[in-house]
C-alpha cells in the first residue's frame, strides 16, 4: 500500500516490486511528477503486478487478515487529505493506519459511521498536530500508538501536545526516532511489540485481548 505518492510514503517502492513477490499494489490514484513516483510506477508495470485504487467502504479478506478502507471516497489531487486509510483486524488485533490524513478526513472517517476502536494506531501525518484529534482519539481507544519520525527532523515531528494526548487517552507510545525499528507481532488473540535498537531486538510484554 503506498498510501499517497509522498516520496516519503511510497520511497523504495520500486526496490520493493523487485525484491518481494507482490500480487497487488494499492495507491490512492492522486499522482506525483517526482522520480520516485515515476519508478514506481514502471516497477508495477515491469513486474506485471496488480493495481489497484481503493475507496472508503470497500472490504478485503487476505487470508485470515480482514480490511476495511476508511478514506477516501474520492481523490481531487489533495495528496495528504486523500491518503489511504484502513483498518486491518487479524483475529480480535486491530490496527488503524491513516497515513497523512488530517483532522478532517478523520473527522470524515467518523462521520461514516465505521467502527474505529482498534487495539494499534499508527499516527497520522509521522505524529503531527495536524492529525490524531481528541475525537478520533476516543473513537479509536487505542492501547498502543506508533509513529514514524526521523530523528532530529526538520518538520519537528512528533509534536509534543499529541504524544500528550495520546498518552493522557491511555495508549502507550512507540516511535521510529526513539524506540528504532518497530514491529507488531500477533496471533489473533494477543500481540507484542519489538523494537530493534541498533540491530538488537527489545521484546515487549505481550498482551491480551479480552
């Protein structure tokens, strides 16, 4: 899923296509005139591999993995607002993943009526005020939020006042700058999370889902 032709969503996507066996990739269907963009788009062709453009409402079952799209309904050139978003349920493990869609389109999001509770959320746009409002917050419930940043950065991502807020929702924090790789492991009825700091794996608690 390249979830908006970001460079920084959809980079290496091509070396990817590449390296990995791939049925099909989902892009919003907004378009970029950057490199990165271009490659991908010629490694979907030359390695004959399925396209697709999801939209809000639609389901997939991947094998026992079931997903939901929750945004968007349609794409108008607005690449961060019309991201991909979904919601993955693997067992009774929920993940809500939104890309860079802001407070709107998560206000959207709720207004569809979709159920957002999920045990994993990734935050929107690397952890920045633009997204992640108090709303989707209690929609959502989560009791893990992940977000990717890069150390030091220059956007100043994560803002302080929605670690702030997650944290005073009950989740507990991961993010990329801090905790280095992150990965969710589950079965279905319990998921633990790995960080890898400097190449050594750090396994977490695992924990159960009532």
């Amino acid at each position: 899923v390249g979830t908006h032709p970001d460079s920084d969503h959809i980079g290496q996507l091509d070396q990817v296509l590449e390296q990995f066996e791939t049925g099909e990739v989902w892009m919003s269907g907004n378009v970029s005139t950057s490199d990165v963009f271009i490659r991908a788009l010629e490694a979907i062709e030359a390695n004959e591999v399925d396209y697709y453009e999801p939209r809000a409402g639609e389901t997939f079952d991947v094998g026992k993995m079931e997903i939901e799209v929750l945004h968007p309904e349609e794409v108008t050139g607005q690449a961060n607002e019309e991201s991909i978003s979904l919601k993955l349920a693997y067992g009774n493990v929920r993940f809500i993943m939104t890309g860079d869609a802001g407070v709107n389109e998560e206000q959207e999001m709720i207004g569809r009526g979709a159920d957002l509770d999920a045990e994993i959320l990734h935050l929107g746009h690397h952890g920045s005020n633009t997204s992640t409002s108090n709303a989707f917050l209690k929609a959502v419930s989560p009791e893990v939020a992940i977000y990717s940043a890069g150390l030091d950065n220059s956007y100043g991502h994560p803002h302080a006042e929605v670690l702030a807020a997650v944290e005073n929702a009950g989740a507990e924090v991961y993010g990329t700058d801090v905790n280095g790789t992150i990965r969710v492991e589950t079965d279905g009825t319990s998921y633990k999370i790995v960080e890898k700091q400097k190449g050594v794996p750090v396994e977490g608690k695992n924990r159960c889902i009532d």
